[in-house]
C-alpha cells in the first residue's frame, strides 16, 4: 500500500480581474505529493505552472484582484482555508520556494548571510544561533568559504552560486516540501547539472518532496518519480516520469519531449513545438 499524500490538491483554480475582464490563469489542477517524492509540473512559459504552485501558499494577490478555488491539504489542513496568520506559518517553514532569476529575487542591498537569517528569524523560533544556521546552511548547499559569502552581497556572486543562496535560504527552516520554479533558468549546461545534483542530494539526505516546475522535459527524466504537463492551465497529462516520457498520449506532451536536444540524432534544424502539434 503506498503511503499517504503529504500534499493533496483537488480542482485548484487561479482567475484575475483587471478593468472588469476575468483571465482564467490555472482550472482544475489536481495532483498528490507524497514523502520524498519528486513531481515535475512541465509546459511552456504561461501554461499555469508558477501561479498554481504560487496559489498554494496563497502568495497571490488577494481579493478581489486573484481569485482561488479548491483545496490544497497539508497534514489534515485545507491551505487554502486557513486565515493569514496560519498560513504566515506554512510559508517558508513547511514550504519554502526557490524562485527562478535569483538575480532578482535576492535583495540587492543585504548581505547573503542576513538574507537568510531572516528567514531563519521569522519562521523558526527555536534556532539560538542564528549566525550558525546561515553557515551551516550555505555549507549544505556545497558553497565554499561560506563565511566569506555570507558576507557578500548577490552582485558578487555568480549565477551558479546566487542558486545555491537561494536554495540555502530556502532550506535553512528545514521544509518538508521544496518549490523549485525553474531553479536552473539562466545557467549554462555544467551549472545546470550541479543544480540539479544538489537538489536531488538534499532530497536523499532530507526525505523532503520537491515540486518541481520547469519547462524543460530534459531535467524531468532523471530527476522526477512523476510528471503533471500543462497546457493552457489546465493538465493535459499526469503519470509516472518514465511513462511519460516513453509512452506520451497527448500532442502538446510529445510536442515538448520531440524539442529535447538528442545526442547522435543529425538534424538540420530542432524540431519546434509548433510544427510537431501541427501532425495532431
């Protein structure tokens, strides 16, 4: 018998108005994340993915600019039911997000190091030491000297190691569950890999569950026990990373796994998106 969801989301839907009109953002999104599991949330940039894991923790815009239905259940509690104060807790301390340009979700004029004792400060009360939650955090993140890059500011840090702030700062409250949004946006193909290396080390090394929302098929197949693809904000596809990847059933998913660059394959040219929907 397989163990229960740590995270169960039934019919989660995300609607905003502006000028009178309504735009529909995400619609009946179901999925379940269970202990130390990995789900990857594929499709291409407006598809629904960012908002709907965004609306989980209600960091949205509230009423009545952003609209959420649904339920999100976390430990018997309906996320989506739970007043600003009980959610305040949730964020950060149960679920903790790396956001996908940490050039610009780093604060520019605070130091690494105050950037993620605050976050130890606000969501974990118990840590006395907070000068030592920050360096044993950066240490579990593989940075090296991690005294000195507490001390530094994010411009002077490279793309790679910015990441791996971002990722420290969102660990440092131990979470049992990880939102990484495009964690590997920007970085070239080595830095691509160590992120993604890391990420799937603190995984093993935690038993922590990771969402993962990217729109790269190409970091899912190695990384992910299950798949949800997006399309328009809704779910087109859901199964297990292999199945999917190697029996797709919908024309959008086989579009996007078709654009995956393949060693020993000659071409003249990458296939796109829209010319393999357009066999459908």
């Amino acid at each position: 018998m397989s163990a229960a969801p740590l995270l169960k989301v039934q019919d989660l839907g995300v609607t905003f108005r502006s000028s009178g009109k309504e735009t529909m953002a995400s619609a009946n999104v179901c999925f379940e994340l269970r202990q130390g599991e990995v789900l990857a949330v594929v499709g291409e940039s407006g598809s629904g993915k960012s908002v709907s894991a965004l609306a989980l923790t209600r960091l949205l815009p509230g009423e009545p600019t952003c609209t959420i239905t649904g339920q999100a259940w976390l430990d018997g509690r309906d996320l989506l039911a739970l007043d600003e104060t009980e959610i305040s807790k949730v964020r950060g301390k149960e679920i903790a997000y790396v956001f996908q340009d940490p050039g610009t979700s780093l604060n520019p004029v605070y130091t690494i190091g105050f950037q993620i004792g605050e976050a130890v400060r606000i969501h974990d009360h118990g840590v006395t030491d907070v000068e030592a939650a920050v360096i044993k955090a950066l240490e579990e993140v593989h940075i090296n000297d991690p005294h000195k890059v507490s001390n530094q500011y994010p411009h002077e840090l490279s793309g790679g190691m910015q990441q791996r702030a971002m990722i420290a700062m969102a660990l440092a409250c131990n979470p049992r569950i990880l939102i990484a949004d495009e964690p590997t946006t920007a970085l070239d193909v080595t830095i691509q890999k160590e992120i993604m290396d890391l990420l799937g080390r603190l995984r093993k090394d935690r038993g922590m569950s990771i969402l993962l929302i990217t729109h790269n098929f190409g970091i899912v197949a190695n990384f992910a026990d299950h798949v949800q693809v997006m399309r328009h904000g809704r779910v087109v596809e859901s199964g297990t990373a292999e199945h999917v990847m190697n029996h797709p059933t919908d024309p959008y998913t086989k579009g996007l796994i078709a654009c995956i660059p393949r060693l020993g394959q000659r071409r003249h040219r990458l296939t796109t998106l829209n010319e393999e929907l357009s066999k459908s």
